[in-house]
C-alpha cells in the first residue's frame, strides 16, 4: 500500500454549517475523522501546517508548503509515494500553480477541496479527497507534477480554473479539458502535462499589481503604479491583447520606468498573440516591450512574473519563460 503525506491548509473542506447557515472554521478537520475509509486507499501521514480560508492564504502560506513537501522528498527514512493538499476553492489554482512552478519531484502532488462543507447535504469534501488520495497513489500519476482533482477529473495546475462561484463542478480547463478522469476503479490519463522549467526561490516581499482592462480606460492606475515601486505589472487585455488608446499615455509611463509587463487576455479561452497593428493593438505593444503570455490567467501570469523576478531572470529570459 503507497504512504502518503496529507497537508492540510483549512478551507470549506474542513468546515460546517450551523444552525444559522453560516459556514465557519472547525478546530478539527472533520475528513480526519474518516479513518476507517481513507486505510482502504493508503497509508496516511496528516500534518495541519495551518487553517485558513482560502483568501487568507500568501505566497508565504504557499513557500511553507513546498518546503513541507521538499523536506519530506529529501527524507530517506520516512519517504513518501505522493503528496495531497486540502485546500480552500477560491485561492487553490494559484497555490497549485505557484507549486507547480516551484517543485521538481517525480511523486505526484494532488490539490483538492469542497465546495460545500462537511455536514452540508450532498458534501463532496470527503469523495474529492478520497479521489485525490486514489489519484497520488497511483503509479501511473508520477512526473504528472503538481495536480489538481475535484468532481472524477484530474486537472492541470497550469490549465485548471474557478469557473462558477458553488457549483461542484466548478473546477474546469478552459481551452484544453481534463488531463486525466477516475471511474470506480480506475484512475485514467489522456495525455501528459508539458514539461517546463522549475525555479527554487521566491519572494513574498515584491509586489506585482494585476490590472483588467475595460471600455474606455484612463491612464490613471498605470500612472499611479508609474509613481509606486512596483517590480512588475500583469494587464488583463482585451480579446488577443489589445487596450484602449484611452489608456496608453499611463501605460507608456510605465514603460519608461522599465516596469516588465505581460499581456494575457480578460477572455477565459484562446490566447494571446500580437496581431492588430491599430492604437494600442497587440502588435504595437509588443513592439514596445510587453511579453505576451502563452495562455495563462490574470493570477497565474502573475506568479509566474514572481518567480522570473525572484530569481532575477533577464528580461529575454522571461519572455522565453512565459513561451512555455
């Protein structure tokens, strides 16, 4: 039977309702209590390196949890098979991306939640969990990286998304679907997450905003970020990375201040690329500069931009970071 090491971080998953119909924390997570079920799937070590609601988690929060499971890899005398995540749902791609980034193992790592607590009618913590447990013992997941699991599909940490704000399907990849689904006694791969380049530090203090465009934007938040000592800017661009012309003298500021900025795209499919050569159409701002990123989301191009400035990548070299 494979060991595993669970890391328990807080979440809907190991909260209740009262009676008011309130969701609140719980001293104890009540999956625990489930032992009887989870010793059918694995052996399981669980820590509770902390509990809090998915808002409240940090790049800091995140950093604690790589060096919990790069601590445990490196431990000869109590190795583990795999590693599993509970997770709260509103902040869990990015965790699982700023993992994803940051990690070089062959064990597989498995992020799950719940999206309705745990003496909810029709609570689905203790199925994903079970699912993410049957996911990160099985052989077939190793060199999958950093994954995620919710509803019988296993996601990409690159790909995978928050699609619907209580629904228990919520979890989707926009553009490319599920990496792989479980049936009742099996765990199936469609194909294999791209390989990509792994980074060792990152930095909680720098401070990269995120900005979404909109129909006749000003030029006052780039302005304002041209004044403040930013270390880098992610836009949420219109359709394939295109902004107003509205906006440009602000944004032109921050360019003057060597700001590095990458475009991702404020539509949840395609990608963006620099084709329209109109006022502020992507074919002119990649001319001055701008890194067209190659499919994230708005979160996830921002931690990427954190990892490439942690680890004082130059500015070809992140552009060539954000092609992966």
């Amino acid at each position: 039977m494979k060991r595993l090491l669970v890391i328990h971080t807080g979440g809907t998953i190991s909260m209740s309702q009262d009676s008011s119909n309130r969701v609140i924390t719980n001293k104890e997570n009540p999956i625990s209590q489930h032992q009887d079920i989870i010793k059918q799937y694995a052996q399981v070590d669980e820590i509770h390196p902390m509990n809090v609601p998915s808002p409240h988690m940090s790049i800091q929060h995140v950093k604690q949890l790589r060096d919990i499971i790069v601590e445990a890899h490196h431990d000869k005398d109590n190795s583990y098979d795999g590693f599993v995540i509970t997770h709260g749902t509103d902040t869990l791609e990015e965790t699982a991306y700023l993992l994803d980034l940051l990690l070089d193992i062959e064990e597989p790592v498995v992020i799950t939640g719940a999206m309705r607590s745990s003496n909810e009618i029709g609570s689905d913590g203790l199925y994903n969990f079970i699912s993410a447990i049957r996911v990160a013992s099985s052989a077939k997941s190793r060199r999958m990286s950093v994954m995620v699991v919710f509803n019988d599909e296993i996601h990409t940490a690159r790909n995978v998304t928050k699609t619907h704000t209580s629904n228990t399907n919520t979890f989707q990849s926009p553009n490319h679907g599920p990496l792989g689904v479980l049936t009742k006694d099996n765990v199936q791969y469609h194909h294999h997450p791209l390989s990509h380049t792994s980074y060792h530090n990152i930095n909680p203090g720098l401070n990269v905003p995120l900005v979404k465009s909109y129909m006749d934007m000003p030029s006052d938040i780039f302005k304002f970020y041209a004044t403040q000592e930013i270390d880098g800017l992610v836009i949420e661009a219109m359709g394939q990375g295109n902004l107003p012309p509205t906006c440009l003298d602000g944004l032109n500021a921050c360019i003057d201040k060597n700001i590095p900025i990458v475009m991702v795209s404020r539509s949840f499919n395609g990608i963006v690329s620099p084709v329209y050569a109109y006022e502020g159409g992507g074919y002119q701002l990649a001319d001055k500069g701008l890194i067209f990123s190659n499919g994230l989301n708005g979160p996830k191009a921002r931690l990427k931009l954190l990892v490439s400035l942690s680890n004082e990548l130059e500015r070809h070299d992140i552009r060539q970071y954000f092609e992966e």
